[in-house]
C-alpha cells in the first residue's frame, strides 16, 4: 500500500498525465475538426444523446454517426485525464507541504489543473449547443475558442509541473517591462489570428453537414484579414526574436524562434490550402497548426513571466525535487506504520 501511495505522488507521474492531458486537448480539436471535414457535424443529430431514442449510434446512421459519436467519446478521455491531473497535483500539493516547499507554487499548479479540469464540461455544453443550433457557425467557431481556452490551462498546468522542480523548469528571462508588453502583444495578435481563422471557416464550404448555414462573410475578404494578421503576428515575433537575443534572453530567444518556425509552416499551408480550393487534408493539418501556433506562443509568453523570487523546496544538497518527493513519501509511510 505504502509503494501505491508513492507511486501516486510521484513527480514523473505528475508532468506525464500533465502533458497527455496537453495533448489531448488538441487532439480534440483536430478529430473535431475531422468531424465537420467529414460532413459528420450531425451524425448525431441531437444532444446529449446521439438520437432522440439511442445514446450511441445505430449502425443505420452510417459512418457520419460514428465519426461525430467517436469524437464525443473521446471528451471523456480528456475529462479522466483533467480530473487525475488535478488530484495528481492536490497530492503533490500536499508532498510539497511536507518536505516545506514553496506553497505559492504549489497553488498555483493546482490551480492550473483545477481550471483544466473545470473547463471539460463547458467544452462539452458548448459542443451539444453547436449541435442544437444546427452547426451556426458563430457557435462552431466559438466552440473552437472553448477549445483554445482549454488548451492555455493545460499548458500552464504541464509548464507548473516543471517548474516545480529547479532541475527541470526552463530559465526564465528577466526582461524589461516594455519586451514583456511586446510578447504581450505577439498573445493579443495571435488570439486575433485564431479568431479571424474561425470567421474564415465559418465563411468556407466544409460546414460540417450539406444544410448549415455559413455566416455571409466574403471568403476572399475576411481570408485576406486573416492573412493580414498573420503577417502583423510573425513582424511582432520577429522584433521580440531580435530584441531578447540583443538582451541574452537565452531561453525567451529560443522560444520566439520557434514560434516564427511554426508561423512559417503554417503560413505555407494556408496559402497551398486556399489556392488548392480548400482541400479537406490540409485544412485538417491547418487546424492542427492553429494549436500548435497558440502553444507556441504561449512558450514566448512564459519564458519571459517574471520568476517566483523564492525556490519551490528548501533541497537536501544534491537532492531533486523527486529525490526529496520520495523521501518526503517514505517518511510518510513509515509515520502511517
């Protein structure tokens, strides 16, 4: 019993379910994305149940039904995984509270997984609505922004789960307060991105079933303001690149490289996409980027926070935090017998 109670405390564990539940995260979002793809938007034409008679699907409702019941089952993946990264992190909580650890740091893991795990649900209402609204493409596209949300929580929490440990938590840059307001503005500029995307969307051909409605935009106007934008968000990662290399922010430096990496390979997909008629692969892989450019700016976003000024555990010399874990768990066994 007492190698169980280790095994649930212990930090790999931790940083392991805190990174799955990252990527599950996306993952949803692109087997969402296959779904309207696929014209599976209402394969199950009512919610919660898939029928107004069955809660699965029936093998009369073809391939459509079991594509878009498929991705309903895959939120209870993401919710089992939410739900034991928050109790993971409450268990650590209290390890760190033992071994006389930095409690702010404690919290605010916690509280990064308990906003992961609160926003399962409203993920979940917010997809039922998109199918009792016939797909709107304002709901289809707010839903995607649930999304985006979720995915922000989950980074902070896997990124909490580093640096709780000094061995593990990538540098931080002590930056000036203007560069913090530049990488303010690469956030702002890519939730813009992501936004605009969503209304492009709305206004293209793949609305997830033959008779939802599209949102009027002009495809060709609102494509080029969301070009625009994308040009605005990769000029303002490359003048943060240039101004924290100039300042040896290191590991903030490293971050926006990526970041302009990202913007540039999807960048070439959107334009191959929009030029080759919109072809359901590639917006499939768009979306994927999408997430995947939003990740990566929040890397920028948290490189240059400023550090906590007092350490997460008082350390045994030589120790890391999971040496200091497990002996925090042994001791607690031992008191227990």
């Amino acid at each position: 019993m007492g190698e169980l109670r280790e095994v649930w405390a212990a930090p790999k564990l931790l940083r392991g379910t805190a990174l799955a539940s990252l990527a599950a995260n996306v993952g949803i979002v692109v087997t969402g994305g296959a779904v309207r793809l696929t014209g599976s938007g209402l394969g199950c034409p009512t919610w919660p149940k898939c029928t107004g008679e069955s809660l699965v699907a029936t093998r009369e409702m073809g391939i459509n039904g079991a594509i878009e019941f498929g991705n309903r089952l895959l939120t209870f993946v993401v919710a089992i995984l939410a739900v034991l990264g928050f109790l993971l992190a409450r268990q650590a909580a209290k390890r760190i509270r033992t071994i006389g650890g930095d409690l702010g740091q404690a919290r605010s893991m916690v509280r990064w997984s308990f906003w992961t795990a609160l926003s399962i649900p409203a993920q979940a209402a917010w997809g039922g609505l998109t199918v009792l609204t016939n797909l709107n493409p304002w709901i289809v596209g707010l839903h995607f922004m649930v999304s985006i949300g979720i995915i922000f929580a989950a980074f902070g929490f896997w990124r909490s789960t580093l640096d709780a440990d000094p061995h593990l938590a990538p540098p931080r840059a002590t930056v000036a307060r203007e560069l913090r307001w530049l990488v303010g503005l690469i956030q702002a500029a890519a939730v813009g991105v992501l936004v605009i995307g969503t209304m492009v969307t709305g206004s293209g051909p793949h609305a997830g079933d033959q008779g939802a409605a599209r949102n009027g935009l002009d495809p060709a106007q609102i494509s080029q303001v969301h070009a625009d934008l994308v040009f605005l968000l990769f000029g303002l990662a490359a003048a943060a690149w240039l101004a924290l290399r100039a300042v040896r922010a290191t590991a903030a430096a490293a971050a926006t490289l990526v970041l302009l990496g990202v913007l540039a390979g999807q960048g070439v997909i959107g334009f191959v996409q929009y030029f080759t008629h919109l072809q359901p692969v590639l917006v499939g892989v768009h979306m994927f980027g999408a997430s995947l450019v939003w990740i990566a700016a929040l890397r920028v976003w948290w490189a240059v926070r400023p550090a906590r000024p007092v350490p997460l555990v008082r350390q045994s010399a030589g120790r890391s935090l999971e040496d200091n874990l497990t002996v925090a768990n042994a001791a607690g066994a031992r008191e227990r017998s």
